[in-house]
C-alpha cells in the first residue's frame, strides 16, 4: 500500500540479492534504493539481463571474507541500476 510497507516487507522476505522497484516517482526511487538493504536494487528495470546477457558474468551476491581481514573485506558496495 505504500513505500515504507514494501521496504518492510523486502526486510521481512528478500533475499538479500536483488530487488526492484517500478514507479514513476523520483522520489519514490531514490528513497527505495536508499532504505533497502540488498546486493543490486533495480529503478523500472529486470531483476537480470537475461540467461546470456551481463547478469552471467558477474555476481552481486554479498560473500564472506576469508583470510586475513583487512578494511578492503570489511567493505561492501550495493548496486544501483536506473534505465537510461
């Protein structure tokens, strides 16, 4: 019914990878990817870019650290794709 339900509801089921949201709304947009806590957040686009496409060469998923710990392991980046 809202943002902030859906970004509860990504918080209470997501998982953790990818999510989208699709408005119209920049606000809306910015507040989305900004709240939600994941790997990739998608604005009005696919989830992937298909079984061939870019999606298969590289992975967004969140890995653990093994080894030495230094602060480039403790650093993580998420993924913000907007359609252009």
């Amino acid at each position: 019914a809202s943002l902030d339900d859906a970004v509860a509801h990504i918080d209470g089921h997501g998982g953790g990878h990818t999510e989208v949201i699709v408005t119209s709304d920049a606000e809306a947009a910015w507040a989305f990817t900004a709240a939600i806590d994941c790997a990739a957040v998608r604005v009005n686009s696919p989830t992937t870019a298909g079984a061939y496409g870019p999606a298969r060469l590289f992975s967004t998923q969140r890995t653990h650290v093994r080894g030495p710990i230094r602060a480039a392991q403790l650093t993580s980046s998420k993924q913000v794709t907007y359609p252009g």
